[in-house]
C-alpha cells in the first residue's frame, strides 16, 4: 500500500512565462503558467533555458517551458510536516555588519 504512495509521482510540461524586476523598488521574480496548473507543497517547478540576467535598474518578461513534478501523497505529507520546522530558519538572519559599536 505504502508503494503505491511512493510511486505515483506525476511529471509534466506547461509553457510559463516569467517576469523580472531588478530596481530600487523591488527585486523579484514571479513564474506564471498559461495552462491552468495547481502547485501544492512538495511539488517542484523546473524551468528551462538558459539563465537570465537583467540589468539592474530593468524589468524583463521571459517566454519558457517549465517541468511540473507533483508530490506523491506521502511527499506532501512529508513537505507539510517538515515545513513548520524549516519556517524557523526563515527567521535568523541579521542586517548589522557585525562590527562593535
């Protein structure tokens, strides 16, 4: 029974376009998909091509194709257990230079 959890993995294609902000207001970079696509925790998104770089001070859209790997029942379980814990690194960073005043 576990097996079949485990095996079930569903792999696919979908053409995405991405949208990229390099300014003083923002740096970002959002991935939306032209077919109708639902990500849930534990799935992964692989898009290809090669690298982009915008300039700062520039916003670019790219036309792409990303893969879809969609987590088994399990590896959502899993995403969604181990996720509480991983929400703490989130939180430990510092913005001083670390110099003593």
């Amino acid at each position: 029974m576990i097996v079949m959890f485990m095996d079930s993995k569903k792999v696919f294609d979908v053409p995405c376009t991405i949208e990229i902000e390099h300014t003083n207001e923002s740096l970002h970079a959002h991935v939306t998909f032209k077919e109708e696509v639902k990500i849930e925790p534990g799935d992964e998104v692989e898009v290809h091509g090669p690298p982009i770089e915008v300039p700062f001070g520039e916003c670019g859209t790219f036309e792409r194709i990303a893969t879809v790997r969609q987590a088994t029942w399990l590896g959502r379980r899993w995403a969604k257990f181990t996720g509480r814990f991983e929400l703490m690194e989130l939180c430990e960073f510092s913005f001083t230079s670390g110099e003593k005043l």
